[in-house]
C-alpha cells in the first residue's frame, strides 16, 4: 500500500512538473480615452476602449508551437466579452497555420491600405456615405484559415481561406498575397493580394491590390492602388492612395495622406485627405488625427465633410 501511495505520488509530482514546463502563459493590456467628431455639423462624443490580451504557447516534440491567442474587449457588443481569438501552428520551418475564431484573417482585409501613418488612414473617422469605409478590402468574417509562408530570400506568400457562411452561401471566399522585401534595395517593401468573392452564384467580385513602401532613414513613403472587378459596371470600384511619414524622435512621428475613391456608380470620386501626429512616453501614447473627404457619395455638390480624433491610450 506505501508502495502504490509512493508511486501515485511521483506520477502527480511528474504531471504537475509537465504541465509547468509544457507552455508559456502572458497577459498583457491596454486602455484608450477618445475624443472623436466624424462630421463638423455633428458633436464631438467621448469614448474609451479596454482589452485584456491571453497568450498561452506550447512546444511540440517534433518541433512545431501552438499558441492560443484571446483577448478580452468590455466595447465589443457582437461577442460579448470575448473579442478577437485564435489558434496557430508553426510549423518549424514550412510557415504558419492561423485558424481565426475571431478578428480578422484575410489577406486583403490586413492588407486595405499599406501605406504609412501616425495613428490613422485619411478614410478613417469620417462620417462614411453607404455606412462603410470606402477601401478595397475583399471579405472579411469569423472563422477563417490563413497560411503564411516562411521567408525566403525577403519574400513571403500569404493566402487566406473562408468556407461558405450566411452571408457568402454561393461559394467560398479565398484570397493569396505576396510580400516582397528585397535584400538588395533595403528599405522597399512591395505587397499584391487579389481575391475572388461570390457572395451569391453568379456574381462574382475580382478584388486586387499593389503597394509600394519605402524607408529612408526617418522618411516612409507609400504608395497604393486597389480594384474591385465585378460583371456590374456600378459594383467596379478603384481606389488611390499616397502617404508620408516622418519620425520626428524615436518618441514623436507626423504624416499626411491622400486617398481616393472612385466607385462605378458615382459621378464625382471621393477625395480624402489627412494628416497625423503620435507622441509616446514609454505606456503611454498621445495621438491624434484631422481628416476631410470631398465629393461624399460620388456628388461634386456635396458639402466637405471634416473630422478628428484625439486619443490617450496605455499599455499594461
């Protein structure tokens, strides 16, 4: 009977010893104050923004790691308190494996507008016509896969895969990307995704997009232009965009964009433009934007819309 109790008791020791050794668990965090204004006849609001972020990895014994990702979002309304999750695999040498619960995992949607800024896009924080942000971005939902390719020689291949749900029931959504960093030009990066979407059979949406990023010490510049394809001559849309940033200090970075929209059903393409600024004191970062769009909803008469954000955000 001592013996069992002996025996019983190295085997607990050796899988509490296994767990303890079998993976990592981290735990960071962050919080936001806002003050935004889409549209100068509104009114400026307040708002904040709190997350908790989980990451727990684990090493197999041929080599490859899980990790498990969850973050924890008191705004998001859709999930709960649950918000972005998901799983990937390394796979010690032939790319990664990201299965996305949650957050968005389409090459096209990560990749809508490459080209540098201080906190954010011209198009962003603008009281949109439509009720969207005007960018090509494919589709983007829950419960994506996405394969990333190791690099090899500064060049990396991406492509996403999302099987058929409400909203995509005639077919699958799929898009494949390349990311292209020579090694003989440092500082250039060079990305094209193209993607093909069928929200219902028949009709189907070709969307494809190339950027140009290039860092010269403290100066980015980029340069971006996207297409959406569709057998509608209203449903083709193409979009422009140019930015510059400039680091300041290692602390303090400004820039200023320019975006265009030009849909198949407007007379007149959306014109945007904005500038930046972010400031960082170790946690703490004080950023901000000033955006204007001409030509809302494609009309030449409409009046321009102005919009700001400042933010004070912490890092735990």
């Amino acid at each position: 009977m001592n013996i069992k109790k002996i025996g019983f008791s190295a085997l607990a020791g050796s899988l509490v010893a296994f767990s303890a050794n079998a993976g990592e668990m981290s735990v960071t965090g962050g919080a936001g104050l806002y003050m935004t204004a889409t549209d100068e006849t509104g009114k400026t609001t307040f708002s904040n923004s709190d997350q908790v972020n989980f990451s727990g990895s684990t090493e197999l014994d041929n080599g490859m790691t899980v990790t498990f990702a969850l973050e924890l979002d008191g705004d998001e309304s859709d999930d709960g308190a649950i918000d972005s999750h998901s799983v990937t695999i390394d796979t010690d040498g032939m790319g990664t494996i990201k299965y996305v619960g949650h957050g968005g995992g389409a090459v096209l949607g990560s990749w809508d507008d490459m080209t540098p800024n201080a906190y954010e896009e011209a198009w962003d924080g603008l009281a949109p016509s439509g009720g969207a942000d005007e960018v090509v971005n494919g589709f983007d939902a829950n419960d994506q896969i996405r394969y990333t390719s190791p690099s090899m020689g500064g060049v990396t291949f991406e492509m996403s895969f999302l099987p058929s749900n409400a909203t995509h029931q005639g077919g699958v959504y799929t898009d494949m990307g390349i990311k292209i960093a020579p090694e003989m030009v440092e500082g250039l990066t060079i990305y094209y995704a193209m993607g093909d979407e069928e929200a219902t059979a028949g009709t189907e949406f070709n969307h494809d997009t190339l950027a140009l990023v290039y860092a010269y010490g403290p100066v980015t510049i980029g340069y971006q232009n996207s297409n959406t394809d569709a057998t509608a001559a209203n449903a083709t849309d193409e979009t422009t965009t140019l930015g510059v940033s400039y680091a300041v200090s290692d602390e303090f970075s400004v820039s200023y964009n320019e975006h265009t929209f030009d849909a198949g059903d407007y007379t007149a393409d959306e014109e945007y433009t904005g500038i930046s600024a972010s400031y960082t004191m170790g946690g703490i970062t004080i950023a901000g934007h000033m955006n204007t769009k001409e030509n809302a909803g494609g009309s030449a008469n409409a009046a321009d819309v102005d919009g700001y954000e400042v933010a004070l955000t912490f890092a735990f």
